[in-house]
C-alpha cells in the first residue's frame, strides 16, 4: 500500500471542490467573500448565503 498514491483520490476531490467553490462565489478567502464587519447583520447574511451554496457544491456528484 502506497500511502501517497492512496491520497491522490481526495486531494483531487478538495482540488476539484477549491476550484468549483472559487468560481461560483469569486474567491476562497473570507474577507474577499464577505467585506462586511464582523458580527454585524450585514456580515450574517452572506454567511448564510455561502453555508447554503457549500452544501449544494458538495453534494454535487461528477458524472
């Protein structure tokens, strides 16, 4: 059993999900997803916004 080999399946995956992630919402890092301040109502909502569409591009399923 080759330790390295048996990863290359999931670091693909996470791979494949990173890219899929930064093109639907514009990036991967917080602050670039979301500008507004930290704990204000307007910070909430695109919070909400992106859990949501992270669960819908994980139980995407490539054909």
């Amino acid at each position: 059993m080759d330790p390295k080999k048996d990863r290359e399946p999931v670091y693909n995956l996470a791979h494949d999900f990173h890219d899929r992630f930064s093109n639907q919402f514009g990036g991967t890092c917080c602050r670039v997803l979301n500008p507004h301040d930290f704990d204000s109502s307007e910070h909430l909502r695109p919070c909400l916004k992106l859990t949501g569409g992270t669960a819908k591009l994980l139980m995407w399923k490539k054909s």
